[in-house]
C-alpha cells in the first residue's frame, strides 16, 4: 500500500464504495455510498487485480455504467 497506488473495495451489495491510498505521510481511507443503484464492479483477473484508466475509475465512481460509455 506504500507504492502511491489506490487500493478499492466494494461492499457486498455493492452500493458502498472504499478507497485506501498513501498519501505519503499516512494511510487515507475514503468511503462512499449510493442511495439509488450500484456500483458497477470490474470482473476480476487471475491474479486478483484489475487496473482502470482514469475515465473508467471516474465513471466507476459516479456510479454509471463505465463498461459501454456512449457518445
């Protein structure tokens, strides 16, 4: 967790949303939670890691569907 990158978590009903990331001087945890819908959650690699761009993790955020974006 020391590396600089964001580390995410999603509850299991998947309308909570938690982030860990170093900020340099400590551990930083974020938390959010959608009253209406849910995250919609990358399908897992085999080594248990996935990495975004930064629109698919914007969007990811937002709660909308970063999977099919449309123009």
């Amino acid at each position: 967790p020391f590396s600089g990158h964001l580390f995410l978590f999603r509850g299991r009903r998947g309308d909570l949303l938690k982030a860990l990331w170093w900020d340099g001087q400590g551990l930083v945890l974020l938390a959010k939670r959608l009253e209406k819908g849910r995250f919609i959650w990358p399908t897992i690699a085999r080594e248990g890691s996935v990495t975004l761009t930064a629109a698919q993790f914007a969007m990811l955020v937002e709660g909308l569907d970063w999977r099919t974006p449309t123009s």
